[in-house]
C-alpha cells in the first residue's frame, strides 16, 4: 500500500508529531510506503512530493511548523464545488497519478470540509483534527490546543506582577475566532477574574460592576482575559483595544491591554500535543490499512477512535454554559460577563 | 457548614490549585466557613488550622509546594488501625472539637486509604487523588501528572543535542515505584527509542539488540528512558546507574546516566493541572454540600465525578500491555524492552 | 544604623531580589535596621512602611513584581521642583521623622532623577539603576533587561515555525520608548532579518528592498522585530500595525503583526538578573554603611561600582551604530532599515 | 580566502550560533568561502567536510548541539605531541589538501591547548572559547555557560517547593569538575543556603552547623548546591550523594539528593549565549582576514577581543574567596562550607 501525508491550513504545534506518527506506524507496522504532499493540497495538484522513510521521519516530534509546508486550500476547493466537471477529473488524476491508495489530510474545520470532499469525489482519505482553537466538531480536543493554552497562561502568569505593582487592570487577548476555547482553559488556569467568550456574549455592565467591586473590597489589580471573536461595536478594532478603553474610561482604573498574536501557534508542541498528535497518526494509518476511508480520527471521552466525516466536516464545537470550567468558574465567583 | 481541607504525602504540582478550587466553590457558592489543616492528618490532632478566606486563597493557583504543608501520616494511620479504641476516639474528638460538617483529604493512595478508614470512624471526608506518578486507582488522571511528564519531556529534549553531539546512550531515569506513566508518556513524547517500565519488566537481550541495530543502522544515539520503580538485580543501585554500566559494557557504545529525581516534583503546575484541581477541589465541596461523604472525586473518560472510597483506597492503577501508547509505540518501532 | 529601601516606577523582573540583596546584606553583615518603603515615594510622605527582617526576605529572590509595591513618582517630584519651600520642608521631615540613616531608592531613569533631587535636599539617598528598557545613563546594564531579552526572543523564536509554514513576513515590536536594546539583543538572538530601532531611524525603500530580495532568493519568510518607540507617520499609530500594512501593500506578501506587550515585563527574572540586583543591592548597602551618599550603583565593563547620581541622572544610554551587535549584525547581512 | 570552522570536545548550548557567526560573517562581509569540518579534528585528519554557504546557516540559531558533530580529540593531539615527525607532517598535508586560508576551533581548554599546538606547527588558526563550565582562562565568559546556570537555577527552584513541604534538606549536584562557577551562579541565583565550590574545599562542621542553625531558627528546609568537582573520601562516589547521606546521619534531617547531569548542557542557548556566540564568531572571521592567527576569541570587562594562545592554551580559570559573587553571599549569610 502507499499512503499520502498532507497538513493544511494554519500552523499548529504537534503536526510533525502527527505525521511522524502516520508515517512511522504505516512504515514499521503496517509495511506501507508513504509519501509526504508538500504545501497542503496544492501538492497534491502538482504532485509536489517527497518520499518520507523511517529516518527522514526521526527528530522532528518537537519540532514547530511543519516539515511538508501548508496551503489555504480555497483554490482548491473551489474546483471541487465548480460545476465544470473537468476540475474535479483533474483532482483525481493527480491523485492517481500519485498511485495513493489513502490519504491522510491534517487540518483544522476547513480542512475536514475538503477531506470530506474529495471522499465523495471516490478519493480514499481519512482526516485529522489540528487546530490550536479546539473547535473542532466530533472530537472532544485537538493537538494544538494544550500548547496554546500553555503560551497563553504563562502569559497571563506574567501580567499578574506587572498589574499588582500599579494597581492596574490588564486586558489580554487570546486566539479563538469562533470559540472561546483557548480563552476559558487560559483565563481559568492563568486566574483571571473576567473571561469573555464569543459564545456567552457579555454585559459591559456586568464587567465594570466586578472590576469597581474587587477594587473596592481592596483586591490590587483585576485581569481580563478576551477571545479575538468576540463582538464589539466597531468591527476592525480589537476587541482588547476596546475593553480596555471602556475599562479605563468607565470606572478610571489605569488599564493597558495585551494582544498576543502569532506567539499562540508557534513553537514546539507540548509533551500532551505530542502524545496525541502520535496516538492520531497511529489511528490514521490503521484506518487506511483497514480500508476505512471517509472517517476522521477523533478523542472521545480520553479514547482514541473515528468519527464519519459526513457527519462533522465543517460543524464548529462551541463552548456552552454548560462546559464544565464556565459552571465551575462561576461558583468561583469568576466572571463570564454575564449576568 | 464548616469544612475542612487538609493536603498529605509527597508534594505534587497543583495542590494550591486544588485548595483554591475547595475553598472559593466553599465560600462563595455555597457559603460555607474553610479552614485549612496544617501539615497533613497530625494538624487534625494537634488542631493546628488557619482560617482561609476568598482574599487568602488568591495568588497561589501558580504556586508549587502546598500552603497548608504535608507530612506522611503513618503515625496518624497507625492510630486508626490500632487495636487501642482510644486512639480512634481521640482522632474523633479532634475532629468534632473542630466542628467540621465535613473534610477534604488531598492527597496519593496512601491518603486516599487513611481518608478510607476515617470514612469507617463516621467522619464526613471526601477524597481529592494527587500524585504525579497517576497511579491512584478510581480516576484516569490525578493532578501533578501532566507537570510531572512536561519536566521530564523537556529532560529528554534536552539530551538528544548532547546524546547526538557524542554518538552516545543516554539513559535517563524518571519517578515512578510502582507505575510508569511518567516513563512512558515523557518516553514517547520525548521520543525515546527504549522505554522501561515496571509493569512490563525487561529482557537486556531485547535492549541490546536494539541498540546495536540502531548503530548498525546509522542511527547517531539512542536514548532509554527507565522508571525508578523497575526491577534490577542490585536492589539498592539505581535503575539508570545500572543499565548504563551494562549497556556500556556489553556493547561498547560510551552510555552515560541521569537521574531527574526531585525536580520532577517541584514548581509551578502546568495549566491544565491547575484546571483539573480547580474541577477536582469544586466537586469535593459540591460532595459535601450534597452530603455525599466517603466519596474520592475522580476523572473518568474526561468527566469529573466520585468513586466510593471504599472501592479504590489503597489500590494501584497501572500500565498495561494494552495501555494505547504502548500499543502505538510499538507499532511505530519503539522498544519496550520485552518481545 | 537605619536604612529604607522603596522601588519607583515600571514593573520590572529582579526588584525583590534586589530589595533582598540591600536588606540580607544591611542586616547580616552591618547589622543595620531596614524598613521598606511601600509604593514608591508616596510611602516617604504618608510614612507608609514595613520592617524588613532575614526571614521576611526569604523566598522573594524568584518573585517578580515587588514587595513593595511601587508608582510613578510625578506628584513626589513636584513638590521637590515646587517654588514654595515648604514642600521640600515636607519631605525632609518625614524622612527625618522615620529616623533614616540612609534611604536606597530602586527605580529607572526618572527615579534616578528623584533621587538625585532628594540628595541635593541633604538625604542620604543611593540610587539602583532598574528599567527593562536598558537605558540608564551611567550603567552598562540594568537587571531586568536580560528577562525581557529572555521572554522577546522566545516570542520571535515562536514566529520562525509559524511564519515559515505560511510563507509570510511577521512583524514584532517590543519596549523600548527610548532605547531599542531589547529590540536589537532579542532580534539579533532570534534570528530576525530586519531590526528596526528608534535611535538608527529607518528607510522604507530599504525595509522593502531586503524583503523582496529575501524571497527572491527562495527564503520561505522575514522577520521584522521593531521598537514600539520608533517614528511613524501617525503618533497614535502602533508602529508594528503600520509596518506590517506598508509591507504587504508596497510587496504583496502576506504580513503579520505581534505587539509582544507587558508580559516583556513580568514573571520572575532571569538567573542573570537575579544575580546583579543581588551585587547590586549589596553595593548599595556598602556605600550607605561607608556614607557615600548621591552616588548610583552601576555596573561599568562588569564591574560592580559607583557613579555619581550628579552625572548621570535623567540622562539616556542608547544604541549607538557602533554598538558592537549592530555593527556584527550588519556584517551578517542582516538589516537594520538603513543604508 | 577559504577558511575551515570545527568544534571539538563536549556539547554545550550555543556552538551551532558560533558557526553560523563565523560563515555569516565570513562569506557575508569577508566573501570569504567556508567549509564545515565534520566531527571535530578527526574530520581534518580524514578530510570530512561540507560546504557551509549562507542558506546552510539559517534556522540554527537556536538549536543546541552542533551540526558539525564533535569529538574528543586525544588521538589527535597524541599525533602532535608524538616523537614521530610523520604524524605532524600528516596532519598539515591534510590541512593544505583542503586549500585553507584559515581554520576556527571551537572548544573548551583542551581544544585551545590543541589549536596552540596546531598553530605552532604553521597551521593559521583561531581558537572560539565554548564550555558550560565557564573555565577557559583567558576570557570572562564562555558562551553555554550562560544557558547552563538557567537551567540549573530553575531545577532549585524547583526544588524549593519539595524541601518545603516536608522540612527537608535538598542537595543538588551541578556540572563542574574543576570550576564550581555553575554552582556559585546558579546557587546564589536560586537562593541555595550552602554552596560548595571545589576551589574553596568545605568543613563539614561548618555545613552542619549551619544546617543545624537554620532549623533552630525556624527556617524550613535547607537547599545545598555542590560542584561534581568536589572532593570527597570516596573518590568514585557522587558528591551530592555523600553529602546527602553524612547530613542526614549527622543532623537527623530528612536529606534527599539531585545528580543534575546532562541536562545541564542540552537544549536550545539562551539568548544571552547566542548573541556571544554570534559575537565571537564574527570575531574569528574578523581575525582570519586581519591574518592575525595563534589567537583566541575573548570577552574580557564585557568587550569583544582576542588573547595569544600561547598566554592561555591549557590554563584554568577559577573561582577565588575573591570572585565578587562570593563574597556578596558571604554578606547575605550564605554559606560556602567554610570559616
């Protein structure tokens, strides 16, 4: 059997672990000869690929970014869903071209919606869940996560002394366009007194009368730790550049705000992101050396297992007031910025 | 109601977490009064307490060690299991002096038995499991275990650069008496090629052989990650000492040790411990709010809930063949020492 | 002997174990008494102080923030520079009225300056140079310079994977109002291509011309690390947005930014940092136990030493294009935005 | 000009930024060509290089070990200091084989007595001082050093948190055989109670008085740092393993050791290390095109220069009841085993 590994879509701590993990299980295990598609799916388009062996596979579990390059697939999309016929005659080519008798597809939800796809166009994939926001639909968590929410609590560790020493309010931002996620598992471990989420919406009220309130029992400074997708009034501004002007302006407590960008995806993985990235890989070549194909490899409930893609490509797991942090956060007397 | 937390055994990241989590879900969400006793189970007899108050439970979520102390209670055990029914009244009397509705016990097997056998003297107690050897029997997971694997992943990190600068065997001995879960998630995520763990035990033949063929091979150094807990001739030598001198010995590769001993135990938790004693101290004190005593709170296929003491006390949870990531490290080639 | 210690202005990794350094060294070694004074000068005029014994400067050596607490100095220096003599009267009586034999004053290059003031009005002040900035005139070096060097080279470090996955430039700026010496050690540490700091100023057609030619010649991504203090067109404006929407206009390549913000300046210090404000506090207790008043400890070519706060007080140290990492750093073909 | 980069001896954080200092430097500012010699000066002897250009010099900043690979070079001195004209003449007909204009060593003490030897033979050569232990005569710091004191720092702090729960006495043995700088800087940095330093020797009544003393005053537990270097009866025994068990017996405190080991010299530089690095490798390539060879890389008083082999080739430098560090713990109360 020979088997194609590609990662798509944002960078994501723990992808090499992932392919290490389908490449050395489909190599030393199942016998398999596996090639690397290079830049997402558009190598996929040019048959721009590379061969990985046991050795080329060796030194790169904790490695950041990832050794086959990645793509936005939109272009590539777009020719599965055009309706000239030729486009997705042309995907299939490439792909037989390539001799594959499986591909595994490492992305986030776009990339799933893809994977799901090129199943239906009669290709053999299977696909893994990657994406720092943990917002993908059908599996409990996704390698990436862990990490990020290590950058993002060590740095709100830091802004703790930096507020004490002047009695301040910090506003800092964390990655989660539609889900909160990385923003409630940080806030909570990194002890912020507000945590905003997209999903729970907020109450600029709500949020002043606890930063006045903790002030006034004497507590010396207050954190608030922000999702990117949270709506505010204007649109482009960012959401912690908003907070903290309301903050400041709305009960005068000095308050500066922190975005913390890039610094989320990059580096390399936690010890957590690198076991699961391999248990995925693991669970990836074995679905394809069992022949099951239009599935994606999943955690549900602490098990490693699949799930049909059918039924999750492009469905967003959300928090809700009901995940556990968000009830056990309020009985702390955390604020969500809601009543 | 008035209740109680005590922390016992050895110390473990996320114990501060873990009180936090009691404590605040105590005091603001079910109004109860905390007080926190000192140094393990002899603070019960010596009602040697300290109030703890929302204020006084802020700023230790990051911070390693215990603020209530810790002792081994063998003397406290002895007097339990004493065949002098003085003994058990006076633990008793100690209790009610106090005017405890209930009491929280953090800490490994040892305590989860003791908080057991005050459960059998009529004492309200709810068990919280910590360890960072993940070996308490009842949850999937304890606290102080993700810290623990991170410390000694990044280890290993470590001796790749140097193992690879020299053509070197490194063997590297990681925490674990009877189980190795350190060992085998550092292990795998460190990407260690021989991974020893107690519950499987060894054949040096095995290990030799995988040595050499990784030279054989080309392979510029190989690493071997050993819990302390394995078995080995000399019963008072250390594992990492030994199979160092024998491997250096009986295939001549220069092999050099490293014990990682306490530090595995020590500083800040990692995130997502401190978000598993958050959960873990809100439930504990929902259990007593709800009057469910002789209960150990537990993670269970990633949900938090409660065993019966009666149940887990005193037993050990432990790796087994079928463990999925030693499943999968064999399948991608890693060796566990055993055919 | 009494002494007082307060520290004054920023947060700023390495005030504890500066404070620990004066206080250890005063009390062990010349027997002195030591209070501290808390939240900066406005501890002097409400007499807001603490006893500063061995043991209540045990385990502060690691802490970052300051146990003193501290605020900006304005309202203090007014009163200094006020016409009306009386409020100089003010300051000198409740030094006096706290019985001080000497009083060390932690702070930046404003603090330096106030303190220098205070000793024209006859107190015996000494002053520790501490900004993270590194632009205190009259020293080579100030702690918490390395921990911010620390914490901005792992952000750039994170970059590098997440930038070369997607073919992008990524933008960072880092503190530095002033001085770009964070900007030019953690840039010139992280491997940026271009470092862009206030006192060389910047050409943009040079900026543009180093990218284009960079991924002329194949290399996957640049990054840029930029001072927040450098000029742009707009005052209001944060230069890494500007410069991150220039380049991509003006090459068409995807551009990013990161503003790494306050966490440069929180969490505990370096080993480094810790260290020198160890000397340098102990320095300061020397020069107060032989009445070298008006005098600032620096640290000049690695030495532990003096200057006169007449000399060097409100001034600025700044890079220069002589500055030896600039100078390597050019020979490197690395750019630093101008010809 | 064409010019050859080696490193030689024990790994250390920091070479790979050395090498690309040089080759950047040199081909960059000098247009110079460059070659990697492979596995220190074996590969010299059996002409195994690789050219090194500047895309082969990017993305190793920050990685630790050394893409040159290393060895310990006794063989090859053998050969200089070998009565048998023939093995000299060897290895200079090697040398001129691969056309060099100039050849940079990068290593510890015995790699400068072996480039001193090689640069009386006629060989133009420049020595890069490189060790954790900071012990090669002639400069005041050598890069690794810097990133081995982090590392061993951060496992005392560590360590704090263990000896506090249970009132121990911690004992951590640190990388040092002749020079107890690790020790002396990251002890004081991670506020060790007792540090001990080959160079100064020890009384054991003088640990254990202090040991004693502390506990009397009320001090919790106690961390000892030790130097691997120091000497103890049993020579073949670890240190921290003596010491451990004579305080143990003779205070009756429970006492339990750490062997830090390899750790020490792994993983990625500090920045602080990489930018000396990078320093002094340009240094080298600066002196090459100066022709001015037999000399060694230096940072002396915090400036970039160079020394005459001949004036430090195989001399130590050493810790001294001078060494200002010493002397400031001395103030404080720490105590280094000594009257």
């Amino acid at each position: 059997m020979k088997i194609g590994i590609l990662s798509s879509g944002g960078d994501c701590p723990g992808i090499n672990a992932t392919i290490r993990g389908v490449g050395k299980t489909a190599i030393n295990h199942y016998g398999m000869e596996v090639i690397g598609i290079l830049n997402g799916f558009s190598g996929l388009l040019y048959k721009d690929v590379i061969e990985l062996t046991d050795p080329s596979l060796s030194g790169i579990l904790n490695l950041g970014g990832t050794i086959l390059g990645t793509t936005r697939e939109k272009v590539f999309r777009k020719m599965i869903t055009s309706p000239d016929e030729k486009d997705r005659e042309q995907i299939k080519k490439c792909y037989h071209e390539l001799n594959l008798d499986g591909l595994v597809c490492i992305g986030g939800n776009g990339t799933q919606l893809t994977t799901w796809m090129l199943s239906q166009l009669g290709l053999n994939v299977v696909g893994i869940p990657k994406t720092i926001d943990n917002d993908v639909y059908g599996t409990d968590v996704t390698f990436g996560f862990d990490s990020a929410v290590n950058i993002a609590t060590e740095a709100i560790d830091r802004l703790h002394s930096t507020a004490s020493a002047h009695r301040r309010v910090m506003v800092i931002e964390l990655m989660g366009h539609h889900a909160g996620w990385i923003t409630l598992f940080a806030g909570m471990a990194g002890g912020a007194d507000i945590i905003l989420l997209p999903e729970l919406g907020y109450d600029m009220e709500v949020i002043l009368e606890k930063i006045k309130k903790r002030m006034e029992v004497g507590k010396a400074y207050s954190i608030v730790a922000v999702a990117e997708g949270i709506k505010i009034p204007k649109r482009k501004e960012r959401p912690a550049i908003y907070f903290a002007r309301e903050i400041e302006k709305q009960t005068g407590f000095e308050t500066r705000e922190t975005v913390l960008g890039y610094i989320q995806r990059g580096g390399s993985p936690s010890p957590y992101d690198r076991n699961l990235g391999t248990l995925f890989g693991g669970h990836a070549a074995q679905l394809i050396h069992e022949k099951k194909f239009g599935r994606m490899v999943a955690n549900i409930r602490n098990e490693i297992t699949d799930v049909p893609l059918k039924e999750v490509a492009g469905k967003l797991r959300l928090v809700t007031p009901d995940t556990p942090l968000v009830v056990q956060g309020k009985k702390m007397g955390i604020s969500f910025g809601v009543r």
